[in-house]
C-alpha cells in the first residue's frame, strides 16, 4: 500500500491507495482527516494514525511508500520523525525540486506551495491544460496550468473560514458562524446576514478572480474545484465543472511516481 499526506493548516489528509505489479493505482480506497496541531508531539499524532488504521483494518506493516506535501514547515520534521521511527520508512516530501517535472514559471519557485504543486499535477495528468485549479482550504488558491503543463502562478485569497473568524475576532457582537447556503439573500438575523454576507460574498470573489484569469489564458481553459467547501461554492459558478476532493492526495501520488521512475 502507499500512503499519502497532505498537511495543511487547519486539517491533515492521509489517503491509502493500492500498489498493483509496482504502481500505485489511482483512486485512494481509504481517505482520512484529522486536524492540524503543531503542539502535538511524534509520539501523539503516530498514535492517532495507528489507531486509524487499526480501526480500520488496516495493517500498516503492509506499507511500501509514504509520500508528504506539507505546508507545515514546522510538522515536516515530526512527520519525517514519525514516518521512520512507527513505520520504517523515509518519507518522501513534495518540492519545487520534486515535483514530477513540472516547470514552475514563477518569480521565485520555493514559494510555490507543495499542495499548490500536487494540485497542478494532477489536473495536467488527469484533464490536460490549459487549467484553472481552484482549492478552497484554509486560504483559497487559484493555480494557472498552460497547454503544455508549466505552472504559471496564480491567486491567493483569504478562505471563508478565516473571513468568518476575521469578523468575531475584530468586532464586539457579531457571533461566529459557519459558511453555508443561506435561506435568503436578505438575513432576518445577525446570524443569517453573516451567512449571507460570507456565502455570496465569497462567491462573487470567486467570480471576478476566475473572470480576471481566464481573460490571460486560452479560451478553452478547465475549471476544476478541491478542497472542503468545493461542493457548496461550485453550486453558483457555471464555469467549474469538475469537483475533485482527492485531487492533493492524486497529485502527490502522480509526483512519487515519477520521482521513483515509474509511469
């Protein structure tokens, strides 16, 4: 079996794919979250993966390869320590350097985070270019693919969860809530104005920042949406048409692959 892990800031995603006559088979049979904790020690989050797997039934000796894209920097050594003290293996961690070949046309390519590279490979592999990934995680990322696969750079913008914590961090009433489709554009509540504000807020930040990209790219360019809130955001924008919540995990697993000289 090979692992994949992607670390981000508010959740970890561990997905388990099969190895079949020494590829690794697309399609994770297992997906698991748990959320992120940079005050938690090797001992404790290998603990929580062991358990995941034995409350899974699964034998985690039967383990071939660990792959990680982490944005982390201060849990990629514990993950790195984790990895070979429980499992015995040297983790493999998704870089600029190693990312599968993929050229990173960028002002300075170390800042390209690894998820953002995952991303880019994946859709290349799986829907060609040119392609717009949008990722909507705890920052929502908009990452540029050309026709012939090099990453052109892209968009950052504040996720709605960090709006929504932005507004009872800073003001003395307004109570925290969570992103969700409202009942009605007109809230009759402080709650329901929130959602409101929160839910087609975003939207139309979604809209104008793709609107503003595809008019640089080709016109036959690819949408396609991952991360936790792709399902629910994607519902008011026409242009995405594909929705790939393992995309990250994908990625990762195409990178190894290449890096290891397989398919």
């Amino acid at each position: 079996m090979f692992l994949a892990i992607d670390i981000g800031n508010t959740n970890i995603t561990l997905g388990l794919f099969k190895f079949k006559e020494n590829i690794v088979e697309k399609n994770p049979i297992r997906i698991w979250r748990i959320a992120t904790s940079k005050k938690k020690t090797v001992d404790e989050y290998a603990t929580t993966i062991l358990d995941i797997f034995h409350y899974s039934d699964m034998d985690e000796k039967k383990l071939k390869a660990i792959a990680i894209a982490s944005v982390v920097p201060s849990l990629d050594n514990v993950f790195l320590e984790l990895t070979d003290l429980y499992f015995k293996k040297r983790a493999f961690f998704v870089t600029t350097k190693k990312s599968g070949g993929l050229k990173v046309s960028y002002g300075n390519p170390e800042e390209v985070g690894a998820d953002r590279i995952a991303d880019a490979v994946a859709v290349y592999k799986m829907y060609g270019g040119p392609a717009i990934v949008i990722d909507f995680g705890t920052a929502t990322t908009f990452d540029c693919i050309d026709a012939k696969g090099n990453y052109l750079g892209g968009a950052i913008a504040p996720g709605p969860a960090i709006s929504a914590e932005s507004l009872t961090q800073k003001t003395a009433k307004l109570p925290s809530v969570h992103i969700e489709l409202p009942q009605h554009p007109i809230g009759r509540s402080t709650v329901e104005c929130i959602q409101s504000g929160l839910y087609y807020g975003y939207i139309g930040l979604v809209k104008e920042i793709l609107l503003r990209l595809r008019q640089k790219m080709q016109p036959n360019v690819k949408i396609i949406a991952t991360g936790g809130l792709a399902n629910l955001i994607s519902k008011e924008i026409q242009e995405i048409k594909n929705i790939v919540p393992e995309l990250t995990l994908e990625g990762i697993r195409i990178i190894w692959q290449k890096e290891n000289g397989k398919k």
